[in-house]
C-alpha cells in the first residue's frame, strides 16, 4: 500500500484565468479541430465532441440531429442496436458522423463480424471498444486483435484514467484513448468500488501520454455545465464524450412520462441494474451494479443545448484570446479555487 501525497483536480477545483485577448468577438473564434488518426491514417475535422454510447443518448435520431448541425458532432452509437437496424442505417446515412461501439464480449465481436460481412461493413470507418475497466490484459489483447483485422479503421477505446495505460492501449493500436473512470453523472463506480481519479487530472496526464505518441484522448464523462467543456479541452482533452448534458432531449431514447404537469426521461448508467435487467438478463452474481437510474427532465429540441455548449466554449477562448480550440490548451492557465482547498482539510 502506499499514498500520493500529489493533489488531483476535477473540473469544479479550478478556474480558467483570464487573458489580454485581440479577439473582438465569438465569431471570431474557430471551435473545429484537424485531426490524422495515429494509426488509421484518416483524417478528421469538426467540432471534437461525441455523444456516449449510452441507450437514452448514443442514438441514431442523435447521430442525424449532428449531422444536420454541420459542425462535424459525432455519435457513438448504443451497443445494443439489432445488426439489421445498423446495416440500414449504414447504408443510408453513411458513417461521417457515427462511431460503430462494441464491448469485449463474444457476442459484440461475432456482431461486428457478422457486419462487416455485409455491404454496409465496408463504410466502417470508426470504431469504440468500450469496457468500464481498461486495465485488464485481456483488453488490450482486444484492441492490438481489432487493430489488426482493422487496419484502416480508426479505434478509440478505453476507459482509463493514467498516463501509462494510456500508452499502453495506444501501442496496442488504438488512435484515441477514452479517459474516465467514475465521474459520470450516472455512474457509482467510485461509491460502488472506491476507484477512481479527478477527471481534470486524468486528462492533463493521459493527454501528455498520449501526445507524446502521436496518439489522441477523449474525456469521457464528468461534463455538467458548458465550462466544464472548455477546462477539459484546456486541459488537453483532444475529444470529449458527453452524457447526461445531452440526455433528455426529443432525438435520444427513453419513455417520457409526465408527473404534476411536468415531463420526465428515464436516464441510467450502462452498468446500472436497468440497464443489465434490459440487455443481460439482470445483474450477474458475480458482480454488482456500479450506475444509477434517474428522472431527468423532459428537455425538447437539442438544438438550444448545442448552442449552449459551443457557445461556452466560443466564449472561453475570447476570454483567454484563442482563436482556434487548437490554441485554448497553451493559453490555458488554471487557478485552484476555494473549494478544493477546503477540502483538503476536509471542511464543507
């Protein structure tokens, strides 16, 4: 056992300090970012922000609402689709702005099999291994297997949360490493195991891994106002996952019931007993739920929530005078707060 004695920061401990900025406006400020995947070699370009595969928001009404948008949003589609709604939708929709998902389980990779099998497996161009613990051997054993039946394929996986894991996964072949364990707003790994670690933290020291090797990460998870958006790209996110900031709207997943006048959308975490009650079974013996199941409320067109969060963001770089999100991460200095020096004492 051992202690490090090293503070780690999550996005409400810090603020963004202000700069001298030239900039005269938001629309000044470009939020897209150019990409070369490390391994695929295909390039993208694009606001980096995904919505998580998760039922209530990785869904293809989502994936239509961003590429309506424009601004190159990509969804990470739900693992639990049928595969003749995927091959429809492939060969509809094309795949600009979808990411193909699969866990480690047999039936996920006899799934992506069986797709690649038909017409619409040769649009495949993005794929997201997803597993709550990227730590384990077996896992990155997976992602060097799929990067070789892949090689053109760009593949983002996780999720971790340090720097030489990162690494790890990166050599293994994936392009982009997702980075999170635990801050999810519908997530208890943390109450459920006592694992975790401060997402800010996490991003700083995955994003220096993974930069280092020409590779990208992706902060998933922890996200709840716009700002936190710009610190995790402040940070050195490269992408970032979102959640909870996108559920509850008309394009994602989930029954709206209505209680005292007002209407609510079920939410839950895809580790939560909803969850493995609605696609496995229940919860195995062998483990327990690590997410929650909550009322959200009902929140209409996604289109005022986009313009929030883009809009914060555009807003955070003139604060600092970056006129590309490429710039916000090396004019981003972060002031500790209050809060997190109560805490160290362990005052409220």
């Amino acid at each position: 056992m051992r202690i490090e004695q090293d503070i780690k920061l999550d996005f409400k401990d810090v603020l963004i300090r202000p700069k001298r900025s030239t900039l005269a406006s938001r629309k000044e400020v470009d939020i897209r970012r150019e990409y070369t995947f490390k391994w695929s070699r295909q390039k993208y370009h694009g606001v980096p922000i995904i919505a998580a595969n998760m039922d209530g928001v990785g869904t293809m009404a989502m994936a239509r609402a961003f590429a309506a948008q424009g601004d190159g949003l990509t969804a990470a589609l739900h693992k639990h689709y049928p595969l003749d709604d995927l091959v429809a939708f492939y060969e509809k929709e094309g795949s600009a702005n979808i990411w193909f998902s699969i866990g480690v389980a047999e039936r996920d990779e006899e799934k992506l099999e069986a797709f690649l099998k038909t017409p619409a497996g040769a649009k495949l161009d993005k794929l997201c291994i997803d597993v709550a613990n990227g730590y384990s051997e077996p896992f990155a054993h997976f992602v060097r297997k799929m990067r070789e039946k892949l090689p053109h394929v760009t593949i983002m996986a996780g999720n971790v949360v340090t720097g030489e894991m990162t690494e790890e996964l990166l050599l293994a072949g994936a392009d982009v490493v997702k980075v999170g364990i635990g801050p999810g707003s519908v997530c208890t790994t943390r109450k459920m195991t006592g694992v975790g670690y401060p997402q800010l933290s996490a991003i700083i020291e995955c994003a220096d891994a993974a930069h280092g090797l020409g590779g990208l990460v992706c902060a998933d998870g922890g996200c709840t106002v716009p700002g936190d958006l710009s610190k995790a790209f402040g940070a050195g996110a490269d992408f970032i996952m979102l959640g909870g900031m996108l559920a509850g709207h008309d394009v994602c997943e989930g029954e709206v019931v209505e209680e005292n006048g007002r209407k609510y959308v079920t939410f839950y975490g895809m580790s939560s007993s909803t969850a493995m009650n609605k696609h496995s079974g229940g919860v195995a013996e062998y483990r327990a739920s690590e997410g929650k199941t909550v009322k959200i409320p009902y929140r209409g067109e996604l289109a005022p929530t986009l313009q929030d969060i883009l809009g914060g963001i555009r807003s955070a770089c003139t604060y600092v005078g970056a006129r590309t999100l490429k710039e916000l991460s090396k004019r981003t200095t972060f002031v500790r707060v209050t809060q997190q020096i109560n805490n160290v004492f362990g005052e409220s």
